[in-house]
C-alpha cells in the first residue's frame, strides 16, 4: 500500500445559505480545494463525495454523478461515487479515498462532503436527521436525535462526576473557537449563563448544548505522498484511518455512555499509526451535543471515563490547553452540514498542521479527526501529521 497525502483543500462558509444551491456549495468548495493543490480538474482520477440525505433535503438523489457533472467531469467520465453514513459520511469519504490511492487505483483522489439542510422546514429536518437512528424502534417511537443525545447525558450524570457547568463549557469553549473562525455558522463568543439560560430542547440538553442545521461543503484532495510535492511545499500525510461501527439503536448497546465504534476505531487508529495519545496535538470531534464532546475525549482514550468534564472546566481542552479539542469551533459552533462535517474536520487538521489557521492558530505537528455517524453505529477516525 502506499503512503497517502492531502494535497489541498477547500471549504465554503458554513450556515444558513440561501442564495447557494447544492451544486453551488459544492462546486466552490471543489474549486478551492483544486486551486490549493494547484491542479485543474482535468487532472482528477476520482471522485467521492459524502452526503447523508439530499434525497429528503433537497428531493435530488444520484449524488455522484450530479458533482462529476457540475464539475466539469461528465466527459471525462471518471469514476464519481456518494459515500452515506448518516453524520459520517464525509470522514468515510475521506477514507474511501485514501484506500483509493493506497491501493494504487487511482493516483489523483477528491474527498469531499456536500449538505443542503436549510431548504426544508426544521421539523422536516430534525425528522430526516431521525432516519440515522434506527426508524423502528426509535424514530417511530418519537425519538430524535437530541432526545437520544440527552438519553446519554442523562445516563452519563447519573453515573459519573458532570456538572451542568462543565457540560456547557463544552459549548462556551467552541463558541470561542468559532469565533476565531472565518468560516463558522457562529462567529460569537457566549458565556455558561448563555447556555443555562437558552431553550430547553431536550432535559437537560438546550439550545447552546446543540449543534445547528447547516448549510455547506468542503474539499480535500488526495495523492500518493511519493509525488504530493509536485503539487504543495506543505503535503499533509495521512497515518491512520480507522473505522467501527456498533448497533444502530441506543437500547441494544453494552452502555449507552460510552461509544464503544469510537473506543475500537480510537485503537485502532493509535496502533496503525504506531502513536499514543501524547503524540496528538489536536483532536477534532464530533461534538453534535456537547455531551458528544465529552464522551468522545475519553472514549478516544484521552482521560478516564468521568475526567472530561473537569478536564474541560480546568481549560485542558481550550485552545490553547493541552490538548485543544474543537480548534474549528466544532460542530456546535462552526456548523454541522451533515454531510461535509467529516471532511471540514480533515480541513481544519491539515490547516492547524501547515500553520495556515489564523487567529486560532495553535502549535501542532499530528492531529486527529472523530466523525460520527448517528449516536455511533458509525465512527471514522483519522490521524493526520505535517511531513
Ligand atoms: N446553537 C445556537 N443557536 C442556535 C442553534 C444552535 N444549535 N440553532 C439555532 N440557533 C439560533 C438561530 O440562529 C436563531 O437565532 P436568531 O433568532 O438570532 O436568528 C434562533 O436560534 C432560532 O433558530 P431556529 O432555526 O428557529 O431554531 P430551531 O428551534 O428551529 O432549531 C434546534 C434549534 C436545536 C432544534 C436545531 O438546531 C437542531 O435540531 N439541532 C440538532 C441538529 C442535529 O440533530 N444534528 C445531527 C446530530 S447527530
């Protein structure tokens, strides 16, 4: 298999986006991207693109062939492939393509996440989003998808130390971020009183603990690392890529507080890489609900189980701590296009590594991407590192 590299990335401004279509979103992300690895898109072997939902979002399926053409690709013919794990199919994409390349299939590879969520109305969309959940047993059931992020939070502050207060500095923490962010959804810092005070959606998770309803779309291009310098002075390679998957429904897991997809892909991603926790500088997860965050800190391993909290109140995890999580703002603060958020993860790594990440600039030679698909039926990891 052979070393693989991000050559170059691109991705739109994340929010409520009216005056840009799907193709629109896509196709700007897809040209930064291009326009980063110096390369025209002649010169692209394949194409996957992660999309959860444009079939309810946007009524418009066959999704691969839709971007090859709006891409200037029709005639080329290349081979151009949707990749759909609910919330994760951008990090699958991501992944979809490293195999790609590795193997040796193609040599030029796009990466890419697109998702229109704003066209419908909100009750239509936190409706679609339930169908990454098991429709069954709990979208029939009136489970939605804060409704089963607060079942865990429930769970996990009956059972380990969590103050309410620490559960919304996660959000105070990726506003901040955010911020600092010229492509977030929020660009407002808030404080834990914003959090405390703002709408309950789902006891004890409110409005601050959510991620939002996301317009956007985001690029990363491919190569064998052995030619990535052709291309840019600054390739970023790719050490692991790691995924795990787990029952669909809540109920049937071993423990509902822990992901048990992040805890396996987690391992397996370290021992691919050959690398233990010290080695990360940043960590992008999937923070959907700010309990996500949480969890996700100790599931990949960073603390035991009931540290993330106090972990988080003491500014570990800030951004200049020392382990900063979140560096994008996260899903909470930066948006959460479902399909695009595995990519903007990727996108965010590889700008924090190259020194490219402006005012939320931190220290950082490997990092760490966490896409989760549903409450983790799917999970994605990658780790990423400046050459
Ligand atoms: N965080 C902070 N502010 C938010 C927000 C969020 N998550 N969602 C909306 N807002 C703001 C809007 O900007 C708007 O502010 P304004 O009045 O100043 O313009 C206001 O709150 C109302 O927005 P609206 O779009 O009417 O919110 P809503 O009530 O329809 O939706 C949620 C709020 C939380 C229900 C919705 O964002 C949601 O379902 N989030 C979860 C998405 C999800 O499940 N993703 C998949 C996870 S796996």
């Amino acid at each position: 298999m052979k070393d693989v590299a991000v050559i170059g990335v691109g991705c739109t401004t994340f929010g409520e986006k009216w005056n840009h279509s799907f193709r629109d979103l896509f196709i700007e992300a897809g040209a930064l991207a291009l326009e980063d690895a110096n390369l025209s898109g002649e010169q692209i072997d394949a194409l996957f693109v992660g999309n959860m939902s444009a079939g309810r979002f946007i009524e418009q399926e066959h999704i691969g062939a839709l971007i090859a053409d709006y891409a200037g690709l029709a005639t080329k013919h290349i081979p151009s492939t949707r990749v759909e794990a609910a919330c994760a199919s951008g990090g699958l994409a991501f992944r979809q393509a490293i195999t790609a390349v590795a193997s040796g299939m193609s040599t030029i590879v796009v990466a890419a996440g697109v998702e229109k969520m704003t066209d419908i109305t909100p009750g239509q969309t936190v409706d679609t989003l339930a169908s990454a959940a098991d429709r069954e047993w709990e979208g029939f059931m009136g489970a939605t998808f804060p409704g089963l992020y607060a079942m865990i939070a429930h769970d996990y502050m009956h059972r380990y130390p969590l103050t309410r207060e620490q559960l919304a500095q996660v959000a105070v923490k990726n506003h901040f971020n955010g911020a600092r962010n010229p492509i977030a959804q929020f660009q407002q810092e808030i404080s834990i009183e914003t959090v405390l005070s703002s709408s309950l959606v789902a006891d004890p998770l409110r409005l601050f603990d959510c991620s939002p309803i996301t317009d956007g779309a985001a690029a990363v291009i491919l190569a064998p690392l052995e030619i990535a310098k052709q291309f840019t002075d600054t390739p970023i390679k790719v050490l692991a890529s790691a995924q795990a998957s787990d029952t669909i429904a809540l109920h049937d897991r071993r423990d509902i507080s822990t992901l048990d997809a992040t805890v396996e892909a987690g391992k397996r991603a370290f021992h691919q890489a050959g690398l233990t926790h010290r080695d990360i500088d940043l960590v992008e997860v999937h923070d959907c609900f700010t309990i996500g965050e949480i969890c996700a800190i100790e599931d990949l391993g960073f603390c035991t189980k009931g540290e993330a909290g106090q972990l988080t109140e003491d500014g570990v995890t800030a951004l200049h701590g020392d382990l900063p999580v979140n560096t994008s703002g996260g899903l909470k603060a930066c948006g959460h296009p479902v399909g695009a958020t595995g990519i903007k993860q990727i996108y965010e790594v590889v700008l924090q590594l190259r020194g490219e990440a402006g005012k939320r600039q931190i220290e950082a030679e490997r990092g760490m991407t966490h896409n989760v698909g549903g409450t983790g039926a799917t999970v994605v990891i990658h780790i990423l590192g400046a050459c």
